[in-house]
C-alpha cells in the first residue's frame, strides 16, 4: 500500500472512531439531535475516504500522486470544516451558514478531484503485462 492510500485510510479510520463514539453517546444519552453528523462522518468520513484509498491503493502508480494528495487535502478539509458546523446548525446556530456552504462546497470539490483521479486511470493505456 502507498502513502497516499494509507494516508487515507489513516484519516478514514479516524472518522470511523469519531461516528462510532457519537453514535455511542446520543444512544446512552437517548437525544438523536446529531444523527445527520453522526450519518455525514460515517459516510463521507469513513466510507468515502476508505473507498478512495482503496482506489488509490489498487491504482497504485498509475494513479496522479498529486492529484491524490490534494484530493486528500481538500476531501479532509471540507470534513474538518463542515461536520463541526452542521452540529452547531442543528443546535440552533445559524450563524454557520456561510461557512457551512464553503466547507461542503469543499467536500464536493473533493469527490470531483476524485473523480477527475478516476478517469485519468481509466484513459491511460495499460502498461505491458497488466492485467
């Protein structure tokens, strides 16, 4: 496994255990207020990150590296952002909007960087012996 794919599963993982404590807590605490946080973690923490450095792991060099980092970055930074800001929206704080937006608006950015990943593999010709 490559760096970057490591990296992302580091980070994926990281997520899981975040999604996993919240889900623990709002079900001794019996108040399901964070369930959409506790849904966006999972999913675009957890499943996401890990299905992306599963891709880049399989992938391996003919995958863009850079791109992957950046991928990396900006797929991390719109979760850090947003996932924070959704708990405080749905605490009541509507102040968060704003930056709310610019924080999914990087999680969006993200999954297109990955996508663009995606079809930059995809059109590569394929190097002699792969399968």
């Amino acid at each position: 496994m490559n760096r970057l794919s490591t990296a992302f599963f580091g980070a994926a993982v990281l997520y899981a255990l975040v999604g996993m404590c919240l889900g623990i807590w709002m079900g001794a605490s019996g108040d399901h207020t964070l369930s959409p946080v506790h849904a966006h973690i999972n999913l675009l923490g957890w499943a996401s990150l890990a299905l992306m450095g599963a891709f880049y792991g399989l992938a391996g060099d003919r995958a863009p590296q850079r791109l992957g980092w950046v991928n990396f970055g900006v797929s991390n930074l719109g979760n850090i952002l947003s996932l924070p800001l959704l708990a405080m929206l749905l605490l009541g704080d509507t102040r968060v909007l704003p930056a709310m937006a610019v924080g999914e608006l990087l999680m969006v950015a993200g999954m297109a960087l990955f996508a663009v990943s995606i079809f930059m593999v995809a059109l590569k010709r394929p190097t002699i012996g792969a399968a």
